[in-house]
C-alpha cells in the first residue's frame, strides 16, 4: 500500500444538483483532494451502467455518481431509475469481487456544497488504502 | 409425467388443420443424452417428437431468429409459430410479449409441465451411473428419473441428479400456453436462491480470485448470447462492430459505434462484456441456464444472472416472466425503493 | 479534420492563481484536432471574446472549449460570441476550472493536472457536438378552461380581458360550482350570490369566451401550443335563446329527484334551472330522469311552454376545438358522509355537511333561510359542529387538513347564532387553523361576541335516540367526557377533488398526488404549473384551498397561460433525444420512463419523440438497453471518450 498513491477517480455530477452543489463548494472556496476529474450529466438517470463498467476498465480507481435527492429531481424522476439501475450495479460489481468501495452513489443538492466536500473526501479516504484497481482495468 | 402422446396429438392436430406456419418441438439427437430441436412442417412427423430429461433446450430463442426471417419474406406467411415450452421457457415467451418483440397472435404455446422432476444434469448422471452408458433417460413416477443401461434400468431420485437451475426453479408449470400438456401442481423449490448464497458468503479477494479464474478463460466465443431468447439487439452494445453495415448506413452512424471494449479477450475486456450482459438481463432473465450450457469454456454465466434476479426480488419485489402485461424492472420504480447505498 | 480553438482564462488570479494556465494552454494545443490554444486574463470580457472571434474566423474553427468559470455564469456569453463569429453556438463548450477546480485546491501541480483533464475531455466532447437550430413550433391563441367554478371563471375573465379567446367548459348546466351554493363566505360575510353573480354574468357577455356548459372534456391530443380537444356537448333539450324562466313547465312536470343543488335536501323536477341565477339563464330537460322521450312518454313541458323553447329531438354532439394552453379548475367536492362510521353513515337526517348546512343558510334555500332540522322542520336549539370530519385521520380516512373547515365552521355557528337567537352552538376541534387576512379575528367575534361554546375535543360517536342526536365528545382542555343532546349535528366534511377529476386526469394525461389532487411541477415555485407543458392548475382542483387563495391562483394560471398564447412561436432548446429506428426493437422502456411523455411509438412500432415536449435529460438514452435513443451533443459516445481524457488517456 503506496502511502503516494492517488486514486483516480471519475464522478458524474447530475448538472442542476450535484454540479451545482459543487460548484457552490468552489464559490465557498472549500477545500478538497483533486483525485476526482467531474463530468457533468444533465441527470443521474442518464448515466448508463456502460459509463462505471467504462470508466473501471480504463483504469479508474473509483467511480461516483451524484444525482438529486429523490423528489427533487430537475426531471422529476431521472433519479428515481438511477436509484434502481445503479443498486443493481453496486451488487454486481460486490458479487464479482470489486472492493464496494469503488463505486459510490451520493445525493447532493445545488445547496449542498459542504456536503460534496465531505463525500469527495471521504471517498478519497476509503480508496487510498485499497490502493490501484487492478480487477477490471484494461492491461496498459 | 407430462403424456408425449397427448403432446403429439396436439401437434398432429395443429398441422393436419393447418393451423400453424411451423411446429417446433424436440426430438431424439444424435446420442441418448442429447436432445436436438425440430422444425416440423407436416403431421406425417409428429411421432419423432419426444418428452424426457434431456430436452434442455430453450426453443423460445428460435422465436427470434424467425422473426428475422419473417421480416426479409416478401410475403410472409401470416400463421402462428407452435412452440413447445417448459415452464422456465414460457417466462421467456412472456418477457418478449412485454416487450413487444412478438405479437401474441404470433405464437402457439404448447406448454409442457415438468411436474415433480425437470431436466437432468449429464454430469451428475454420469456420476450417479459411476460412469456406466446409459442408452436413455425419461421421467420416472412422482420425483425420480428412470435410467436405461446395458444392463437395465434403474431409477435415481431426482434430487440426485437434478440441473442445478431445476432445483432452484420456480415455474415447472408453464405459466402461459395455449395448451397445457401435464400436471399442473407446482414444485416449490427448497431453496430459490441456493446457488448464489456461498458466493455472497465468500470475501471480496474470494471471489475476485473465483472470477478472475472464469473471465480469464472466457474467449468471447459468444455462444451465450447467441443462445440467449433475450439477446435480440440487432447490434449488441458492447460489440458494435457486429452491426450490419448496409447501404443506408450513413457516416454518422458508422462514425457513432462506440468502441467500449476491445475484441481481444483480455480478461478486463471479457468482464465488461459480462457484465453488460448481465445489467442488461437484469429483470430480463428467466434462468434457462442455456448460457451456461453452450458454453465451450464451462464458465457458470448463470451467477451473474441469477446474483440480478436475487436482487430483484429482494429489493424491487420484482421476478420477470410470470406475466406479459408487468411493466419492465429498469423502466419502474417505487417511492420505497432501498437506497441505503447511496450516502 | 475538425479544428477546435481552446482559450484558457486566468479570470484574474482566481484561476491563474492556482493553475498554470500556460501550461494547460499548451497541453491542450497538442491534443489531437485542437488548431488554436490561447490564454488570457478574462475571458468574458470584450477583448477576450474578441479574441475568441477572431480565431474563429481566423483559423475556420469548427469547435470551441472555453476553459473557465462554471457554465452557469458564460456559457451563454461564449455562445453568444461564437454565434457572432458565424459558428453554431451548440459547438461551444465550457470547461469548468474554477468552482470544480481552481477555488478547491491548493497544490499547483495537482490542480494544473486536473484542469487539463477537464479541459481535454471537454475538448473531445466538443468535437463531437452537431450544429443544432432551436426547435420552434406555432402557437394557437386560444385557451381552454376546464371547470366553471370560482377559478374557472377568474382563469377566463383574466385570459379574455387580456385578448385571448377562451372556451370554458363546465359539465353541469350553469357555471358557478361550489361557491354559488354557499350562502355567506368569510371573513366578510357578505353574500356570496352577490359577489359571484356579476362575473357570471361577465363570463357569459364576454365577447371571448365561449361558454359550453353540459359539456365534458371527451379526449385530447397534441402538445403545448397545438393541443385538439374533443368535447361532449350533451342536449339541454331546450333552447336558451328561447326559454323565458317562466317556470311553467316545472308545474306540469310528474317527475321528482333529489336536488344536487341542495345536496338532497329538496327535490327538483327533471325539467329544471339548478338556482335562478343561472349561466346560461336557461331549463334544462335531464334525459335520465325524464320517463321517455323516444318516444315521448310524457310531453306536457312541451305543450306548456310558451315561447316553443323544448325539443325533444336534440342530439349530443362532439366539438373539437383547436387551443395552446388549457387551465384545468374541476375544484372540489365534499368527503362522503357515508363513509363517517362514527357519526352515523351518513343516515340519520339531522346529521348534515357543512354545504348542506350552507343550504339551509341560503336565502334561496330549501327552508328560505330558516334554520330547520330536515327530519321535523323543528327549530334545532342546540346543534354541534364537529370539525376534521374525515380529515387530518390518516387511518381512517385523509391525511391531510381541508384548510377551510375551521373558518367555515365558525361561520356556520355564527350564522346559526344569528338566525337561532336562542340557540347554542358547540364546536369541537383539535386546532384552530385561521391564517389568512381578518380571519382570526372573524374566529375570535364568533366566541366573544355570538357566544359559540369552543370544545378542543373529538366526537367518538354520534347516534340517534328518540329525535334527539347524542354526541360523545371529549374536552381535553378541562379533561371532561362530554355528552350532548344534538338537534342538529353538522359535519365539517374533507375537501376532496371532485368526482370524475381522476378521469379526466387520465385523459389529459396530468400526474395526481398522493391524495388524489392534481400534481404541481414543484410544490413552492410552480404551484399552478403542472408537468406537463401548457396545462395548468387552478383552485381547489390542486389542493384544499379558500376563495382569495383560489382566484389568486386563477389569475396565476392565466398569466402562465398568457406566457404561452403571447408569444408567435414557442422555441425549445435542441439538445433534445432522437431514435435511430434501426437500432430500436419497440420494447418502449423509454416511453415508459420519460418524465414528460415525450416519447411514443409510430405506427411501425419503433419509439419517436415530440422534440417540443423533450428536455434533454438522457434517462431513455440510459434505459435503452440497444442505445437506439440518444440525447444531441450528450450522446454516450460523447462520455466515452471524455472518460477516457479524464484517466489520462
């Protein structure tokens, strides 16, 4: 376990709350680890299971999706099949033998910078031990 | 045990009126062990079609392969396919009727109940004959099988040599059919989930080294989603260069095939696909185990299914095929659904 | 090849202070199809934009990546100033490096590494994006208002007087709905007839609305601005040009039926006019009830009617109209009581609801306003009212509080009070719920000045013995069992939404809530806006609500309404989901799944979108198990290559 090792990790931020929410912790010029490289979906129901199996395979080590709390979805209920598509994933990558650690799913509203804050770091915090992830990545 | 004569009957009947475009059932393959389907045009052949343990076959997948068929005839024959389903193949034909593959005037269900026993497993019967030729296998009475060798016949019970996803199944009767040949008492299964449960016992490294083992071997032959009747994407997502390339296919589509995976069968690549198989089946499959049997590299697809349909149940409530008109399990959802996973 | 231009801001220090900007500039210049990268201190302003015009021009780009603040704030400047410079403005991205970058590191190297991770990625999303032009669909100048109530009526007024044709359609024969049955309203007590009248009356002269009553909504189709709609018109069998209120033929008529308008209390005949005010001011024949008019079995309103206004040979008949925004307002109705076990199935006599209650009130009432118990027109001397009955009980019956029982309850007792000098009134309540203007006040003149005796308390039972009503009450207040012997009880009904609204939700394809009301979009910042584009919701129809409160949110709708019918055309944003009908099965998960039903299947089964009705919110394209459904410029092959930039690939 490399006490340098820096996971790598790629979130999908829904873009009208959890973007917003980080964005919010970036105006409150908080501060967390820059492991996590952000890509914005409209919503958490738009990231397709394709997109965490995708980005495990290039050799991320941990994967997180953050949509709106339920019944606060900008598209009323995108978050709601996300809720159901990805506890699906979760157990399928648990079964396989992915540490649970790597695939994280969080709610984040726009008001909830603090919050992201405290994800990014907490996931952070569980991966450094675990060090790279080797059980899906592609062979560089 | 299920009477092969009222079933042949029934087809004599279907294709002596006419009735249905083509008859498709199982006959006797070339070893007593193996069962082949059969495409059964005319009633002269009724008599080849047979009923015993070995017809492990899913014939629903042929529905789909018909289709296509259909779809290229200038003028196609508008009669109904009569197929001849088990109980765990009818819930096949129920999760295509969901979703709009097939149109219910299309099909004729000629459903065919396991009763008390279901399909033998060719190992296990090996191993209970202690490696002894056995020249056929039937139903025996009530939950038995009745083995013929060279020297006789002799009768196994059941739980001996019962498919693993027999003893897990939950509808030997056919749940949908236009006929129903056999009893129609439902077995209730020790144990619906058994074959999961010391997987999920296990540790993460356990079963990371359990898979990696089965990824590694897998060549990407992809027998098990040529067999599969739910596999009827004209291009399978993770495999796009399977697309049909016609004349109409403009640059923006080709330029639009996205390369998920590469095609070597890398084991992180095998894993993708596997798994995108499996999230895809996910309230989808009905546990007909055929991917497991078609496949070459004897790896247990059927976990990553049955690992999904465990979870439907228990989290969503949900078991797929049991009707046409249930709404599917990732275009739904409720108020309640668990979410203790996401923090 | 394609040609992105990429422009990395400083924005002063806030970036540059913790991202070397040169560097990610020039990272980002040797990315593969990237022909132009620049930094400069800010961006947004008129140099920087400058700047990206002129590489535009320049070097003919075909993309453009700002590097900069997070797209809330430029992006529509920056698409703005590429739009300008002649390039589609769907070919602009932003690469957000501040909020999510710059403002949250501290370490150089570390955030400088990820800022050129975003920005590469943005870039290799951008290449992909297609020229997109906004959608823009005609709009017809037209309002439907369904329901011809309080709401309905105020929806119609504000639509017409601002210009805009209506047609408002109100299943029953006369316009009015509940507030026409009431006798005084609160906290003003003044006649309710008296106020509501004159707009009635209003509706019915307006040269812009065109009033059908008898009439239901039978079916819909289309989309916001463009919706058909197919109404019943069902025959009144007597002409209103024609028919002079006589009341001859009500004389001769064999016939009689409970009154709906007083709630049973009285009986009409099946030729009648609901109440004398009525719009249109006209009979109408009840085919139901009338014993036959193929052929005619009866025939006596026909001879004596005068100006010839009955015919019998009237037929229903459908109307479509075309309109672009429709305000729904079918209000409420009263919680049976029936269901109210405890105090008496709705049985005994004497046992009223609150709107039958206003109808003995009513001048114009069944007992020309004389407080009379209906089993023996005997002056009741003591009389309960009973408040929540069936609401804030979320065992047995609503969940939720009606919100007017409190107010109207006092009214009833005051009302009663005043008619019955020697009279006694009982409330029992659980709270006392009187928020709105004058209301606590209208609350406290009913105890201090007309004596009504407040118990906090509810009534276990209520039964009848000889002719009295026994009320077992509690008052928690002094811990007392109390009993009571009523002459007269009078049940503070829920407000439920009126019967048949589920129906026509149905049709109109509007979400209900939990309780059965029609769904808002959001619960505080669009109460009268529902889901679906061009509907809206008005009055008691959405939530239990009183008259100030429901015309408020009548004129509410209207102006929604307005923000539609005022404009030539509507546009929508592009970024909108599209079907590649070869790759589709017709499994329809995604028509399923999309939150504003955009999505249908065509006539050869494959799924096809209502581009107007389309957000752009991608949960079809990731349901879609074939990827046949795919959002513009958010495709999955979009996300594929930026996740490959973002693990430095």
């Amino acid at each position: 376990m490399n006490e340098e090792f820096e996971p790598r990790i790629v979130a999908f931020l829904c873009k009208w709350c959890s973007s917003a929410g980080s964005d919010l912790a970036g105006v409150s010029r908080m501060e967390y680890p820059s492991n996590v490289t952000p890509i914005q979906v409209m919503c958490s129901g738009s990231v397709s299971p394709l997109y965490i199996f995708s980005a495990l395979n290039k050799g991320a080590d941990g994967v997180l999706v953050s949509g709106c709390h339920p019944g606060d979805c900008h598209y009323i209920k995108g978050n709601m099949y996300a809720r159901r598509r990805l506890a699906l994933v979760k157990n399928l990558l648990e079964f396989i033998g992915l540490e649970p650690q790597r695939f994280r799913m969080s709610w984040v509203s726009a008001a909830e910078g603090l919050k992201y804050t405290l994800v990014i770091k907490d996931l952070v915090k569980e991966l450094k031990p675990l060090g790279p992830q080797t059980k899906m990545r592609r062979k560089q | 045990m299920a009477n092969i004569e009222a079933l042949r009957q029934e087809a004599r009947k279907l294709l002596e009126e006419g009735k249905v475009r083509t008859l498709i059932g199982y006959e006797r393959g070339p070893s007593p062990w193996v069962s082949s389907p059969v495409f059964l045009k005319s009633a002269d052949k009724v008599e080849t079609l047979i009923w015993d343990p070995t017809c492990v076959q899913n014939l629903v997948r042929f529905l789909v392969d018909d289709k296509r068929r259909q779809a290229k005839e200038r003028e196609p024959d508008k009669r109904p396919v009569a197929l001849v389903v088990k109980g765990c193949d009818s819930r096949a034909v129920n999760v295509l009727l969901q979703e709009k593959f097939i149109d219910r005037s299309q099909v004729l269900v000629l459903g065919i109940s396991c009763e008390k026993t279901g399909m033998a497993d060719a190992k296990k019967l090996a191993k209970a004959l202690k490696s002894k030729k056995f020249l056929a296998v039937e139903f025996g009475e009530g939950d038995t099988f009745l083995v013929t060798t060279a020297e006789g016949k002799v009768s196994l019970p059941a739980d001996q040599v019962l498919a693993e996803r027999c003893r897990e199944c939950k509808a030997n009767v056919p749940v949908i059919s236009d006929v129903l040949i056999g009893d129609k008492t439902k077995r209730t299964p020790a144990k619906p989930f058994a074959s999961v449960e010391p997987m999920e016992s296990l540790s993460a490294e356990e079963r990371a080294n359990f898979w990696k083992e089965q990824f590694d071997r897998c060549i990407r032959c992809y027998a098990c989603r040529s067999v599969c009747p739910m596999c009827y994407c004209e291009e399978c997502v993770v495999d796009s260069i399977n697309y049909a390339v016609t004349a109409e296919t403009s640059a923006e589509e080709k330029a639009q095939k996205i390369r998920w995976i590469e095609r070597s069968s890398e084991k992180s690549e095998n894993i993708v696909y596997h798994l995108v198989r499996a999230v895809h089946l996910a309230g989808r499959c009905i546990d007909c185990a055929e991917c497991e049997r078609v496949c070459p590299m004897d790896i247990p697809v059927r976990f990553l299914n049955k690992k999904l349909e465990k979870d439907a149940l228990a989290l969503f409530g949900y078991e797929p095929g049991l009707e046409a008109g249930l709404p599917p399990l990732v275009s739904s959802f409720k108020d309640d659904d668990p979410q203790d996973f996401i923090r | 090849m394609k040609k992105t231009g990429v422009f990395i801001c400083h924005c002063g220090i806030n970036i540059a202070g913790t991202v070397d900007v040169k560097k990610v500039a020039q990272g980002a210049a040797r990315q593969r199809g990237v022909a132009h990268a620049e930094d400069y201190v800010y961006m947004c302003s008129e140099p920087g934009q400058n700047l990206i015009i002129k590489a535009i021009k320049e070097k003919n780009l075909d993309h453009v990546v700002v590097a900069c603040c997070s797209p809330t704030l430029h992006e529509t400047t920056f698409r703005n100033a590429s739009q300008r410079a002649g390039l589609n403005p769907f070919r602009c991205e932003i690469a957000n490096i501040r909020e999510q970058c710059s403002w949250v590191h501290r370490d150089m190297d570390k955030a400088t590494a990820k800022a050129a991770k975003i920005t590469k990625s943005t870039v290799e999303r951008v290449r992909k994006n297609e020229k997109l032009e906004p959608i823009s669909v005609p709009v017809t100048r037209r309002a439907l208002v369904v329901g011809g109530g309080i709401s309905g009526i105020q929806s119609a007024l504000d639509l017409a007087n601002s210009g805009y044709e209506v047609v408002l359609v109100e299943r029953s024969p006369s316009i009015g709905g509940h507030m026409i049955q009431l006798s005084e309203t609160f906290p003003t007590l003044d006649c309710s007839q008296c106020i509501l009248t004159p707009k009635m009356v209003e509706v019915s002269k307006h040269p812009k609305i065109k009033l059908m009553t008898y009439s239901e909504v039978q079916d819909i189709s289309g989309y916001v601005g463009n919706f058909k709609v197919k109404i019943l018109r069902k025959p009144t069998y007597v002409d209103p040009a024609k028919c002079t209120l006589c009341d001859e033929c009500t004389k001769v008529c064999p016939i009689v039926v409970p009154n709906e308008f007083d709630l049973g209390l009285t009986g009409r005949r099946a030729i009648y006019i609901p109440f004398p005010q009525a719009i249109p001011a006209s009979y109408t024949l009840d085919d139901k009830n009338c014993p036959s008019m193929f052929p005619v079995a009866c025939g006596k309103c026909y001879h004596v009617c005068k100006p010839r206004a009955i015919d019998y040979d009237k037929k229903p008949c459908v109307e479509e109209i075309e309109v672009g925004t429709i305000i729904v307002a079918t209000g409420f109705d009263l919680y049976d009581k029936a269901k109210m076990a405890e105090y008496g199935y709705g049985k005994y006599p004497d046992v009223l609801d609150g709107l039958q209650f206003e109808r003995l009130c009513s001048a114009s009432g069944p007992t020309q306003g004389k407080i009379l118990r209906p089993s023996d027109h005997k002056e009741p001397k003591e009389v309960v009212f009973i408040q929540c009955s069936g609401s804030r009980d979320p065992e047995n019956h609503c969940a939720y509080c009606s919100k007017i029982c409190c107010m109207y309850t006092a009214k009833h007792a005051m009302l009663y009070q005043h008619h019955v000098h020697d009279g006694q009134a009982y409330i029992f309540y659980i709270d006392i719920r009187s928020g709105g203007k004058n209301y606590e006040e209208f609350v406290q003149r009913a105890v201090e000045e007309d004596g009504v005796v407040y118990l906090r308390g509810k009534v276990s039972k209520v039964f009848q013995e000889g002719d009295k009503l026994k009320v077992w009450g509690v008052d928690t207040l002094t811990g007392k069992k109390i009993e009571i012997d009523a002459d007269m009880v009078v049940l503070a009904m829920a407000m439920r939404p009126s019967q048949g609204a589920q129906e026509l939700a149905k049709k109109l394809k509007l979400s209900l809530d939990k309780d059965g009301f029609l769904a808002e979009a959001h619960p505080k910042l669009r109460p009268v806006e529902s889901v679906t584009a061009g509907m809206f919701l008005a009055g008691a129809a959405q939530a239990p609500k009183d008259i100030p409160e429901a015309v408020a949110q009548a004129s509410g709708a209207a102006a929604k309404a307005i923000t539609i019918l005022s404009q030539e055309r509507l546009y929508h944003a592009p970024t909108v989901a599209v079907v590649n009908a070869n790759l589709c099965t017709g499994c329809a998960m995604c028509v399923q799944v999309c939150p504003y039903e955009a999505i249908s299947l065509d006539a050869k089964g494959k799924a096809v979108v209502n581009e107007v009705l389309c957000e752009g919110c991608g949960t079809c394209s990731a349901t879609c198990l074939r990827a046949a459904i795919q959002v513009k410029n958010s495709t999955p092959l979009q996300v594929h290559e930026m996740i490959k930039a973002c693990l430095g690939g």
